[in-house]
C-alpha cells in the first residue's frame, strides 16, 4: 500500500482540532489545581534542598507529600525516591494495608503483567505467602465493570480491598473513565463501607480533571517515571488517599514507628516538584499524540484501542498489527524516532516481570519512562503495540511520520 503520509497526517490533524481543544481545556484545569497546590502550600527554593542520612526533619519530602495529597483530592500522601518502580510502591500498598486472613478482589480482570507474581506464588514473599487471599472478576466483554459479580463476590468473601487497574496496561480495552470508577465507588460502599477500593492510577493521572481519589476512592497510587513525573523526576512512586491507610502503608514503606519522619535524597528535590507541574501540559501532549497515532492508523484500516474519535482515558495507545514484521518495524521505527539512542536497533527479549518476550522502543531520558514517547509489546498474537507517552505532541508527530513512511513505502 501507498499512502501519501504527510497529507495524511495533515487530515487526521484537521480532524481532531475538536478533541485537542478539549484536551487543552483540561490540560489548563489540571494546570490550575496543580498551581493552586503549590501555592497553598507555599513551595520556596528551599524546599528543593537535598537531605542525608535518617532525612530527620527534612522539609522538602515533607512538603512533597502535602503537594501530592492536595493535587489529588487526598487526606495524606507519600512520595518517594526511594521508591524503585511502581510495582514496588503497589506492593508497598498491598503488604502496608494488609493482614493475614484479608482478602483482595480485583474487579477488571487480570491485573498488570509485574503484579502476578507480588499476588501470587509459594516460598517467593508474595502477598500469597502472607496468608493474602485473591479472586478477581473479569471486565464484560463490553469492557464495562460488573456491577452484579461485584455485588455477589462482596457477599460471598467479604473482602477487605477491592483493587481496580484504571488502565488497561497491556490488554485489549478501554481505560477506565472517571465516571465509571465513582459509580463503581459509591456502589461498593453502599455494599461495605469498611472495603478499602484500591485503584492502581498508573498512566491516568492528569488525563481527566479528577482522579479516583477524587470520586471515593481510597488509596491510588503509582509511578514517577510516568504521568506525575512530568518526564522530569527522574524514579520514584507515590501513595495518595486516607490517612489512616497511609499511616499503615508508611509503616511498611519504612518500619513501623519510624514511618515518614526518615527517608533521605541526596540531591535536589527539583525535578519531583517541577515534574508535577509540567504534569498537566506533558499529558496533554501525550494524549494529542495518541490520537494522532490513533486516527492515522484508523484511517489506514487497523485496529485501535481507545476508539478513536473521543480522548483516551489514559495515555496508551494500542494498535494491532497484521504480522509480527509488521509490529517490530514500527517498534524499530519508535527507537529510531527517540532522542537517545536513536542508533540502536531494538530486537524482541525476556524482561524480569513479564511473561512473554518484549520488544521495547526505550529512547528516553529517564531509563525506562514511559511518560516519553515509547512503545513495548509482548510477542504473542494478535500482534499489538503499545505506544505511550510523548513529552511534545511535535515529537509524536515526528514519530508517526517515520513508522508510517517506513511502513508504507
Ligand atoms: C506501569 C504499570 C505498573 C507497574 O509500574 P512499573 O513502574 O513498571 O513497575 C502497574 N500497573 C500499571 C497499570 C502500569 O501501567
């Protein structure tokens, strides 16, 4: 097939001149609430000043803390360098919030690839090992959550947390909405006040103007090196939500008695605040990207996830494929469209964590950030890649031009 792809482009852009006006109207709220949040808090220079040692007193994690509780709606948060993935820091939440005995419900289906194994597994330290019980409800074939497994599962094993991933990572889905999460809330709790709702926030934060936090959620949490990172923070996770549950998790995060009042940097706190500023206009630019990737690959007769036409609710665009060729020459194409290491050619490997062999288009500046433009895929059919990210709309523009000429001509 030929396609003229610059003219392409150009009409997908005329398109959705509707949608990216919506997403800056979004973008400039987020922008707002997170302006808001440094201002009462009253963020000064010092408050990028590294610390050492225990961290005893130290003023910057404090206020980092109190920024990410306010911008997400939440009692209390914490946020941390310390904190090596957002697996890790969900793993944090599970064994912090946890007894032997709980039991955990996962209400949209298999949770991410990297969590199977904190879930399950003998003689590993998993949740499983602890005496943590775990079913999950898989989504609809609509995609929808299911109200009515929800509400039998409640009565049947009274779990003491329900999780919900609001992005569909690698699956074949739409994200969650807003929506949908705060009417999944108020009919769990109108079932058990007591259940604690878990919502895994990777790749959500700052997409719509609230976050699950916001709609009764308890606890949300996720990965620095994605959307609350902005592409500046250069590791790290966050917890968001009740305190009480925060306390708990602290205990874990840490060691019981000490919690936060340690944990040390000893470098400047900078890219963690100034991260989350750009946050808001870095996911923007992410979400105009998928849709120019989306609707160009529409066009071209493939399959895409989110449907295109509407904004994403999260910033991962799936595209399936015709052939295995066809996924890893546009995988190629995304590394050599990358900033670092553009000279290097990617080729299909066993990642810890993952079950299959993954082909990753990685080029960025933080090692691994998915916040910048980037797309992994599992090797298995159907063949689909993922593509996240995009710290400029202008770099993902660049990148659809290149996998698109490289693909058609
Ligand atoms: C990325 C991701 C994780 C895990 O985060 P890592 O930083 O890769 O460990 C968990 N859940 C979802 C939905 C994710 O997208």
């Amino acid at each position: 097939m030929q396609v003229n792809v610059e003219k392409l482009v150009l009409e997908v852009e005329a398109e959705c001149v509707d949608l990216f006006n919506r997403v800056s109207s979004r973008s400039f709220q987020n922008q707002k609430k997170v302006l808001d949040a440094f201002r009462k808090n009253r963020v000064a220079a010092r408050h990028f000043m590294p610390s050492t040692g225990y961290g005893y007193g130290d003023d910057s994690r404090d206020k980092l803390y109190r920024l990410y509780a306010d911008v997400f709606g939440a009692e209390d948060a914490i946020v941390s360098p310390l904190i090596t993935s957002g697996t890790h820091m969900l793993s944090i939440v599970f064994f912090g919030a946890l007894l032997p005995g709980d039991h955990i419900l996962c209400i949209t289906g298999t949770p991410y690839d990297t969590l199977h194994r904190v879930i399950k597994g003998k003689g590993t330290g998993s949740l499983e090992d602890f005496g943590i019980k775990y079913s999950e409800i898989p989504l609809l074939s609509s995609g929808k959550l299911d109200f009515d497994s929800v509400k039998n599962e409640i009565g049947r094993i009274s779990p003491k947390m329900v999780f919900i991933t609001r992005s569909k990572g690698y699956s074949w889905r739409q994200a969650l909405s807003i929506a949908e999460i705060e009417e999944m809330c108020t009919f769990i709790k109108k079932e058990d006040p007591n259940i604690i709702i878990f919502v895994d926030n990777c790749y959500g934060e700052f997409v719509e103007t609230k976050e699950p936090t916001d709609v009764g959620a308890d606890l949300i949490a996720g990965s620095l090196i994605k959307n609350p990172g902005g592409g500046i923070a250069p590791t790290g996770g966050y917890v968001a939500g009740k305190s009480h549950l925060i306390d708990r998790i602290a205990s874990r995060f840490t060691s019981p008695a000490l919690k936060t009042e340690l944990g040390s940097y000893n470098a400047s706190y900078m890219p963690f605040y100034q991260g989350l500023f750009l946050a808001p206009s870095v996911v923007a630019s992410a979400l105009k990207g998928s849709m120019l990737f989306g609707h160009c690959f529409a066009k071209l007769g493939y399959d895409v996830n989110p449907q295109i036409n509407s904004i994403p609710t999260d910033i991962i665009r799936a595209i399936k494929f015709n052939s295995k060729e066809e996924l890893i020459t546009f995988i190629q194409k995304i590394q050599y469209s990358s900033p670092v290491d553009s000279f290097v050619t990617p080729i299909p490997g066993a990642m810890p964590g993952y079950h299959n062999k993954i082909i990753m288009a990685a080029g960025t500046f933080v090692q691994g950030s998915s916040i910048e433009l980037s797309a992994d895929s599992p090797i298995k059919e159907p063949y689909i890649a993922y593509l996240q990210g995009g710290l400029t709309y202008e770099h993902c523009k660049v990148a659809v031009i290149e996998a698109l000429k490289s693909l058609f001509k």
